[in-house]
C-alpha cells in the first residue's frame, strides 16, 4: 500500500490516495509532496496501519533509482547487449578504464500509479542525434536524474569542459521529451567505480552509491551492494568519487 499527502508549504493536507508499493521490503510508502507539482516532498516507510516512519527527501529516493531502460544498448567486450540482458560479471566499455565488470545489476520497477502520482519518476526520452551529431545512436529511455557526459554550452568537448548532466535538465531541448509511459522499468550497473559506459553511442554514468543513495534503495538491494563492495559500509566518498563535476542547470518543468 502506498500513500501519499500533498503539502503545499504551510498548508494542509490536500489529498491521499493508495496504491501497490514498488518495493516489497516495504508495506508501505507514503508521499509527502512539498510543491503543487509534485517534484519535491519526502518519502516515508509505512508500517500496515498506515503510520510512517523516518522519512528520506523525494529526490533522494529518485537519484537511487536505476537509470538505464532494459533496451537500452550497453557497449561490452563481446559486443552490444541490451542492459535488460546484462548480468553480473559482464564486461562493459568505459571511456577511462576499458573494459570493467559489473558488480551489480539493479532493477525496479514502477506502475501507472507510481508514475501518476509521481511525475519525477517518469522517464525520458532522448531520441537519436539530440546530444551532438548521431549522439545517441538510437532512441533511448532513461530515468530522469540518469546523467550523461556533455561540454558546457558553447564549448568543445575537453578535459576542463567535460560535465554530467541530469536528463531532467536537457528538457526543452530538441528531442529531449517526458514520456507518460503506463510502467517502466529502470536498470542500473555497479561497477569497481563511478564510471562512463557507452550506451546508444553516448557516454553515461555508471551508478553511483553514495550514503544517500544507499540509503534510498530497497533493503534487499543495498545488503546485495554491501554483501559486494564491502568497503562501502565505511563509506563511499573515496570509493566512488564522481566521474567528472556535475552540471549547474536551471530544472524544466
């Protein structure tokens, strides 16, 4: 059972709804929606009567979700395989390591309610050469807070201009859309570090589990990421430090 409130700043409670969770680990999740839109608010675990319990920021929760779509080509050391198809031990291609191996395959899964009730969570489409020339190579379906390498605006590509932006913020680009999709599923791949994998052509990251997306995560999934990488458990600051700086983007709504 999901439920959510709708919280508009100093205001009363507007709304609750239910609903499947998208986690089995839990009984239940309840929103908490700080914005009319519905982008931002704080998620709680509910016990089966409803109360909630210590809650994490929406968009927390969402950076935690895996990112890639199942069919979405992944670039390994055997070929192109659809990250739906990639298992633990696979090989895949990094833009500054070679080949590396998957450590952990996450996945998740969402319905029409889900995504209903929260729009941060509906995927975007970039469709083909709508990052650069043939960049992707193909259509693809990411999460919204997937990041992928680009320059800054008005510059080349280089080692100082090299930025990951957030799907979200390529929005209002030519042939960057939100998609109302019925269900989705989300894919992500764990890797020795935070990496860039070649995914349709383009350069994206791997996952990156920081405390807080860690925390974010189904029980079951962060003990299958602690049981691999154990060194997580003294933190991941070190292990896992971001790829490249992150873009500074105004969100589109």
């Amino acid at each position: 059972m999901l439920q959510y409130s709708r919280l508009p700043a100093g205001g009363r409670e507007q709304k609750k709804t239910e609903t499947e969770s998208p986690d089995a680990a839990f009984v239940g999740m309840r929103f908490e929606f700080t914005s009319y839109e519905r982008t931002d608010g704080w998620l709680h675990p509910a016990d089966a009567d409803g109360c909630a319990g210590q809650g994490i920021r929406l968009s927390e929760f969402v950076a935690a979700i895996p990112c890639f779509t199942p069919q979405v080509a992944i670039a390994t050391e055997s070929g192109s395989q659809l990250a739906g198809n990639l298992q633990a031990g696979a090989r895949v291609l990094t833009r500054d390591h070679g080949a590396q191996t998957v450590h952990w395959v996450g996945r998740r899964r969402f319905g029409w309610r889900e995504l209903g009730l929260n729009p941060a969570l509906r995927p975007i489409r970039i469709v083909a050469g709508a990052l650069g020339d043939g960049v992707p190579a193909a259509d693809m379906l990411v999460s919204p807070n997937h990041r992928f390498l680009a320059a800054l605006p008005g510059q080349y590509l280089t080692d100082e201009t090299e930025r990951l932006w957030q799907a979200r913020s390529l929005l209002g680009r030519e042939g960057v859309t939100r998609v109302d999709a019925p269900q989705i599923e989300y894919v992500q791949l764990l890797l020795e570090r935070h990496e860039l994998v070649l995914s349709e052509g383009a350069w994206s990251e791997s996952f990156q589990p920081s405390a807080a997306r860690l925390a974010a995560l189904a029980p079951e999934s962060r003990a299958e990421i602690l049981a691999k990488v154990p060194a997580l458990l003294g933190g991941a600051a070190d292990i896992f430090a971001p790829v490249r700086p992150e873009a500074v983007a105004v969100d589109a709504d």
